[in-house]
C-alpha cells in the first residue's frame, strides 16, 4: 500500500470511532464529547433537549 492510502483520518488516536457512534445512539451528542469535541457534543446535547424540556412546560 502507498503511503498516500494510509489512514489519514483525523480520528484522535486510542479513540474508537464505533464506540462514539453506539454512545451517540444511546445519549445525542456523548459520542463527540468522547471524541475530544466537548463543545460540539454539549451543544448537539442540549439542542436535543431543549425542545424536551419546553414541551414538558406547557
């Protein structure tokens, strides 16, 4: 294999990209909070579930 098809994803290393995507499924956004992107996650977490929370109010 060339050196240009090596993996050269930007998956952060030790990380598991299927463990990301099975906790994304159990609870939005702990995948990327996983992954070393807590900002995005916690954004992706609470625009879930502010719409949760509104509809529960009324």
């Amino acid at each position: 294999m060339s050196k240009s098809r090596q993996n050269t994803s930007q998956w952060p290393p030790g990380k598991e990209p299927w463990l990301a995507v099975n906790l994304s499924r159990v609870f939005p956004g702990l995948g990327q909070i996983y992954a070393g992107k807590v900002t995005r996650g916690l954004i992706i977490s609470v625009s879930y579930y502010l719409p949760f929370a509104f509809w529960g109010a009324c």
